[in-house]
C-alpha cells in the first residue's frame, strides 16, 4: 500500500478552490474537500488508477485523477504518492508547474 503524501502548495490551492465555493454554497466546498481526500485515498490501493493528463506526453509520470471541478495532479514515487498540483477542471495545465514541484520534492 502506497503512502499518500500533499504538497504545501496543492493543500492551498484546494483550500483556495473550497473558499471561493463556500462564498456561496459553503456544505457544496466541504463536500468537494472530502470528495477529493476520499479519491486520493483510493489512490493508496490502486496508485495508476488516475490518467495520464491529455496535455502531456503518454509516456508521462503525471497522472491526474478529476473529482469535479477540480483536477488532482501528482506522481508515484516508490511507495509514495505525491500530490503535487490542484486546479479547477476548466483551468488549462500549466506544464511548467508540475516540473518546477518535482524539482522541489529531491
């Protein structure tokens, strides 16, 4: 089983989806919060059961798992899973981001 481990900036950036949701619908953001920890955690037991993201080369070591709206990035490492990039599913993927959160994971 594979640990599951959140990058500082993908906790803040799925904080800050939740926020902007709850300006109007704040028990829709706690169930979109619980939506996505509870995906993830499956992810422990199947660890590629997320996709490679369309943006990027087949042959990537990104993976994505999308619990609407929003899109979970991250990579397999060993035993680990890191979580590294949180966006909303209508947002374009910036490449750069994911590269520049791997370089500060070694």
């Amino acid at each position: 089983m594979a640990q599951i481990v959140w990058t500082e900036p993908a906790l803040n950036e799925l904080d800050e989806i939740a926020e902007f949701i709850a300006l109007d619908k704040f028990d829709v953001a706690r169930k979109l919060v619980q939506s996505v920890f509870s995906r993830v955690e499956q992810l422990k037991h199947q660890p590629k059961s997320g996709r490679v993201p369309p943006e990027l080369p087949r042959k990537s070591i990104y993976r994505e798992v999308i619990v609407g709206p929003c899109r979970v990035f991250y990579r397999i490492e060993k035993s680990k899973i890191i979580i590294i990039y949180v966006i909303r599913s209508e947002r374009m993927l910036r490449k750069f981001i994911l590269e520049d959160r791997a370089e500060l994971r070694k």
